[in-house]
C-alpha cells in the first residue's frame, strides 16, 4: 500500500467545512469516511430498491456506522424528494448535501439543493454534464469540442435528422428530463432522440476532482478499445500531448457548466480532428473503472473528497503500476455450465474475479444484464496484456441459445 493510501487511515476533523452533511445515495464506505472524519452525517436512500438489490450499495440501508440516521424516500416522487431535502436542512441542520449514483442531475435534487444554499454547484451544473442534448448544445455553442448534432422528437423524426447530420452517426434517447423540454406536445412515453456524427478514434475517460472551481485531473483511463478490444487500462499510455488535449477538453466542460464541487468523470474520444467529449456526469466512475485508479495508486475516491470537504489540500494520485479490467459478455441464452474461474483467480496480478451468473440463469440481451470482470495489476502495458489473455483463454462458458435468442 502506497504512503498515500497510509494517510486515510488518519481521520482528519474538519476545519471551517461545513459540520452536518447529507448524502444522497453513497457508497457505505463514503459515509464510513465521513463519519470517521467528524463529520455529522444524514443519509437519504431510495426506497424504491428492494433489500436485496445489487443497486443497494450504493443506496446503503446498512453496514454503515451505528447512528448515522438513514430516511428513505422514493427519488422518482420529486416531491417526497423536495420534502425530504427541506427536512434534512430546516430541521436536522445539514449544511452541504452531496449526491450521488446519478441523483445530482435529478431536478428536485439540484433546484432545492440550490434554493436551500446547500451546495456550491449552479443548479443547472449537473444537468448541463450528464444530459447528452444539454452537453452538446453547451459544447457546440462555444464551439469547444464541436459535433454536428440534431434532435429528433420521435421515432418518427429519426430518419431526417440521421440524414441532416448524414451517416454514420450515433444516436442517443434522451432522458426524461431531456424529452420533457424537447417535446412538450408529445403524447407521454414519447421517446426523443439526440442524433450526433458519429467520432472515430480511441476513447478515454477523464477522472477529476473539482473544488472551489479548480478542476484536478484524478487520471486518465485507456477504455474498450484505445489499449485493448475488450479491456480498460489505468493509467492510459498516452503521449504528453494526446494526454494534455484530454485533460484539456475536460476540464474546459466543467468550466462551462460551472461545475465548482465534486467528482466528474468525463469520455473523450481523441478523433483525427482533435479531442472530442462524447458523455460527461457529475459523479466517480462506476465499477470496476473506480477500482483501477485505487488499485494503482493507493487512491481513495471517498476518502480524498471527505478531506475536500473538511478543506484538506487535494492530492492528485501517481501510478506506481498498472491497473486493468478484462470484460466479458456472454451471449444470449441460458448459462448450462462455467469453468476456469478458479484459476482465472490464481494468475498473477488478478485482484478479483466477478462473474455474476449461475449454473441455470438466463443471460440477458445486450444491456439487459451485468459483465462480468476480472480485475488486476501488473508493472508494464505487456504484462497486463498477457494475463488478460491467459484469463480469455481459461475462463469457459455453455450456454444454450434458446429458440426465441436465434
């Protein structure tokens, strides 16, 4: 473990940081570093999530320490949600509200979250990262990172909005929140579409960590494709310029959209006409990516933000070895029987292997279901490469392709 990583163990109280926080959706071990550092914490969970959903770890119900007080509330009532944020600040005192899992960008979230004076974000800050028609319009009107985009209200408007952007294109369907402000005389349920020229080139994820307005750059991840057709990679091996156009672009959305606090995670894809953003949200990567930045450097994602809040210098991590995910998805069907997972776990460098089906289980379409990983480490690019291909080889799967999956 790195000297960085030794420091979180030391609890730091805060300073003039506000005492009374409110988390929304965390990591129990975000609210475990929380608590540890002095901080008074209040968290709100979804109530929506069954106990045994996988989602509940970032919901935490429990695990977390004794007599942190945990409300539930259905964050699809936006005004259960408003009410519960008032409570937590006119009565219980919170200070600062955080949100995370992607509730940042939820507008009884943000607007309350602003009227109440709880957080340093503009209210539109979130949305204007993680809705892709609002990124690209943000974008395009500064012509900083600029992709020919057009929207479409309805399935029916698709066809001539992929002709006015001409093909190949990507098209992305909207959020609610997106559809609602594009299509307001459209039926409910109504689908709309942003449209985008499609951009060639190898993608990379840009971590950072903003406070008071500085944007620091955590790292930056080499995803499917830029390092290796079915793995990511931290940290990226890119060339000082490739990296400095990258960090450059992201830091300059966070810029336009006033972020001022917090986590962002932004993707880029370095094209033959430069760097261009093609998703952003105001958030920590998920897992596994979350796991590589911490497994090369000793980085703690909630620990180095519980310091940001209690007005500790923000330190930026240093790799002193590589981090890798090799994913796998397995096709449609029914899984009849997998073997290799026990010396998948045994080859040097493997960290953790998740395979998240059973002997019997169905195996959903694309994006129906979870990938599974195997997570590692390794001193060189080459070595990384060799044991994810000695993990394809000897991870095998049977699976039955019912009659309606051919």
């Amino acid at each position: 473990m790195s000297a960085t990583a030794d420091r979180y163990r030391e609890p730091h109280p805060p300073d003039s940081a506000p005492q009374r926080l409110l988390l929304l959706c965390p990591s129990t071990r975000l609210v475990r570093e929380a608590v540890a550092a002095g901080f008074a914490v209040r968290v709100l969970a979804d109530a929506s999530l069954p106990p045994d959903s996988s989602a509940s770890a970032d919901c935490p119900d429990d695990g977390i320490p004794p007599g942190t007080p945990v409300d539930l509330v259905d964050l699809t009532d936006e005004t259960a949600l408003t009410e519960a944020i008032e409570a937590a600040v006119r009565v219980h005192g919170t200070q600062r509200l955080l949100a995370f899992a992607g509730t940042a960008a939820l507008p009884a979230v943000a607007k309350t979250a602003a009227r109440l004076d709880v957080t340093p974000n503009p209210v539109d800050a979130a949305r204007l990262l993680g809705e892709p028609a609002a990124m690209r319009a943000l974008l395009n009107g500064s012509r900083h990172s600029y992709v020919p985009a057009a929207q479409a209200r309805t399935a029916q408007e698709l066809p001539a909005a992929v002709e006015e952007i001409g093909a190949p294109v990507t098209v992305r369907t909207l959020p609610p929140s997106a559809q609602s402000a594009a299509c307001r005389s459209e039926p409910a349920g109504e689908r709309s579409y942003l449209v985008e020229q499609y951009l060639e080139g190898p993608e990379y994820g840009v971590v950072t960590l903003t406070v008071d307005g500085m944007h620091r750059v955590v790292g930056v991840v080499a995803l499917h494709g830029a390092w290796h057709p079915s793995s990511h990679l931290f940290p990226a091996p890119l060339g000082e310029r490739d990296e400095a156009e990258a960090r450059a672009i992201a830091t300059e959305l966070l810029d336009l959209a006033g972020y001022e606090f917090g986590y962002a995670y932004t993707v880029v894809v370095l094209t033959a006409d430069g760097p261009r953003v093609v998703r952003s949200r105001a958030d920590y990567p998920d897992e596994p990516l979350a796991s590589l930045i911490e497994l090369a450097t000793g980085f703690s994602a909630e620990a180095e933000l519980v310091q940001a809040l209690a007005g500790k210098p923000v330190n930026v991590p240093t790799a002193d070895r590589y981090a890798a995910v090799a994913s796998y998805r397995l096709p449609v069907g029914r899984l009849l029987s997998v073997s290799g997972l026990e010396s998948v776990s045994e080859l040097p460098g493997v960290h953790r292997v998740h395979f998240p089906y059973a002997s019997g289980d169905d195996i959903p379409g694309h994006g129906g279901g979870e990938d599974g990983y195997v997570l590692l480490s390794a001193e060189s690019t080459q070595e990384a490469a060799e044991t994810v291909t000695a993990a394809a080889r000897l991870l095998r799967a049977e699976v039955s392709r019912r009659p309606d999956h051919i």
